[in-house]
C-alpha cells in the first residue's frame, strides 16, 4: 500500500530515494526536504498506520487518499494524491501532513501552489 511506503519514509525507515519513480513533479524533491526531520518518527515503538481511504474525485486517472498514523500517544494525519501516468503507473503527486506550517514545504508537490 504506497501509504505504508510514504509512512516509512517520512518515519525514517527507508530512505528517500525508495521513493524514486514513484513520485512525479517537485513531489519528490520536496520529500527530500522534508524527510530528514522524520515528522512521523514516534518517540516509542514504530508508527503505525490505522486507517487508509481512498476517494476518486471523478475520474480514474487520480486517487485522494487520508491515512490516520499512530505515533505513540498520538494519532497524525496524512493525505495524499496519486495520479496515473500515460504508462498506467501511478505516482505520488502531492503529501500533505498534519501540523505543517503552511508555506512551500506544507503541500507536496500540490499543483497551484508556490
């Protein structure tokens, strides 16, 4: 499930560059801002991802996605679009966290923003 992918990233788990092919635009480049600082590291044992659902928001060449992650005493959450290319791979086109400060870093890669 590729929220179990993005979990393990931004947790600190696996590097960034797993996520190589699996990302379009500045998607990935902004991963590799945002992962060093392992926003979803938990203090105690490993994060652990509780909810995942998806949404199509009309058409089947994109996916919205909502995951809920147990961080120790915390539950954070993460979104996510995947898009389908022209080779019917899909690849992450936006990450958004839960506590981010808006600005460039908050939405990943979302198109319209700065």
């Amino acid at each position: 499930m590729f929220a179990e992918r993005l979990l393990a990233v931004l947790s600190g788990e696996r590097p960034v560059h797993w996520m190589l092919g699996r990302t379009i635009g500045e998607a990935y480049e902004q991963l590799v801002r945002l992962a060093p600082a392992t926003p979803l590291r938990s203090p105690g044992p490993r994060p652990v991802l509780r909810r995942c659902t998806a949404h199509l928001p009309g058409h089947d060449t994109a996916v919205e996605a909502f995951a809920t992650i147990a961080t120790g005493d915390r539950v954070r959450a993460m979104a996510f679009r995947l898009e389908r290319g022209e080779d019917h791979r899909w690849r992450c086109a936006a990450v958004e966290l839960d506590g981010l400060p808006p600005g460039p870093d908050a939405g990943l890669g979302r198109p319209g923003r700065p």
